[in-house]
C-alpha cells in the first residue's frame, strides 16, 4: 500500500484516546514480561512453605503467593513471556502461511484455488477448540507442539479471509491494466495486489491474537503445553484452581491477565478495523 494510506491510518489510530490507551497497555505488558528477569522481585521457581497462599498486600509479595509459596509478581511476569509467545507466535505463522496461500488461490483461481482452498475446509470444518487439542494430543506436549497446533487452526482462518478479498481486487481494473502492459504475475501481486489487501488481512490477523492466547493458555490448562515448574498463565490457572476456595484473590490473577491482554488485542483490532476502512485503489 502506499505510504500515504498507512500515514492517513496512523493519523486516524493515534486521534483516538481509546486506542491510544490500549496501544500503551499492550506495549506495558509486553514490556513487563521482557524485562522480567530484570524486574522480578523473586526467582519464580522458589518457594516457600511458610508463605503458601499469602494475600493480596502481603509484605514483600504485595500480589501474594501461590500454593507452593512462589511470589506471584514474579510468577506473573515471567508468565507473560511464555503466554504472550504462544499467543503471537501462531498468528505470525499462521499470517505468513495463510496470508500466502490466501492470495495464492485468490488470485491465480481455477485448480489451484480449489486444491487450496478445499484444504483450507477441512481444517476450518472443526471447532477451533476441539481441533487444536486432538492436534496437540496427536503431536504430544510441549511448547513447540503447542505453536504448530495453535497455527494450524489459525491458518485455514486467515486464509480464506486472504482468497476472498484477493478474489475481489483481482477483478479491478487496474489488476486487468498491468496484465495488458505485460507486467508479471509476481509484479501484478506485488505492486497491485498487496497494497489492497494487506490491510484487512492484517486487521484480521490482529483480532485472532486474542483467539490464540486463549486457545494457547486453554491448552496449556490441560498440560498440553509448557509443563511445571515454568511459568505461564494458563499453567497457573490449573494449579491454582484447588486453591480458590483458600485464596480465590490469587487464584484469579493469572485469569485477569489472560483476559486484560485479550481484551486490548480485541479493542485494538477494532480500532484498525476503523482506522483502515477505506476504499480499494
């Protein structure tokens, strides 16, 4: 797209306080969890038996203790390390796989686009949920498996919504203009394709960041994934979970941040639905 577009988009992102704030949430979070080492008050592996399930407001761990006396603070941010990872990770891949077959198939059409785009179905015909664990439990545990399963189910998504609007820029004028000039396939994509749909495919991308978090700490909840004593949101939420009816403040913390991280991805990918809700050219 040119550079104009993005400059008018941008423009449009930071006039919006609402966007603003999430943008800056996000960017605290993540920083948090990349300066964690540096910032943790605890190593998240140490415990304590004489400081197990400690409140909220507890001196030296003001977010309290899990049930093996691990300082939450640290736990959390060293949590969001792994659990933003496995939230990312996924759609990055699943944009480049998806994204690339997506225009693929959109625009070259006929055989090729059936062959992909079937392939797509059979992925897309499950539920996100159900396919991604029956995936992990073929593959077996751990966080690479985890990453290829997220991947898989995220892919079939971002690929049809690739096709359907590479469908619809292919028929346009200025796509038919550069065949008749001789441009190339791969100039016609580069130059006249991309810059139309690199937007709502990216819009998209975004909104399933939230998707992949959950789908990833729901996976690792079920010991699919990262496995004690590492760190990770959803790994807390399972071996926290007997000690709600203890500590339920505690308990929920990593769920809070599961859902405060979620929730902004959400929010942003709105704010780029409208930021970049113009016309084709």
């Amino acid at each position: 797209m040119r550079a104009e577009y993005w400059s008018s988009a941008l423009g449009r992102l930071r006039g919006d306080p609402l966007t603003v704030a999430f943008a800056v949430l996000i960017l605290a979070i993540f920083g948090s969890a990349l300066l964690a080492p540096w910032i943790a008050p605890f190593d998240p592996s140490a415990g304590s038996a004489l400081r197990r399930l400690a409140p909220i407001g507890t001196q030296d761990h003001w977010l309290g203790t899990d049930e093996l006396g691990r300082d939450m603070v640290s736990r959390l941010l060293h949590g969001g390390r792994i659990s933003l990872t496995l939230g990312v990770l996924p759609v990055l891949l699943a944009l480049l796989i998806g994204g690339t077959l997506g225009i693929a198939a959109g625009f070259i059409g006929g055989h090729t686009n059936a062959v992909i785009m079937r392939t797509m179905d059979v992925f897309y015909a499950f539920p996100s949920v159900l396919l991604a664990i029956g995936l992990s439990g073929v593959l077996g545990a751990g966080p690479r498996n985890l990453i290829v399963a997220v991947t898989a189910v995220l892919t079939p998504q971002i690929a049809r919504v690739a096709e359907s609007v590479t469908t619809q820029v292919r028929s346009f004028g200025f796509v038919e203009a550069a065949r008749a000039s001789g441009a190339g396939t791969a100039l016609i994509i580069r130059y006249h394709v991309l810059r139309n749909v690199l937007g709502p495919i990216l819009v998209f991308a975004t909104s399933l960041v939230s998707v992949s978090m959950i789908i990833s700490a729901g996976l690792n909840f079920l010991g699919f994934g990262v496995q004690p004593p590492t760190p990770d949101w959803g790994l807390m939420l399972n071996t926290l979970r007997q000690s709600i009816w203890i500590n339920p403040e505690v308990a929920v913390l990593p769920g809070l941040m599961i859902f405060l991280t979620s929730f902004c991805f959400s929010q942003l990918s709105d704010s780029l639905r409208s930021a970049l809700d113009v016309k084709l050219q």
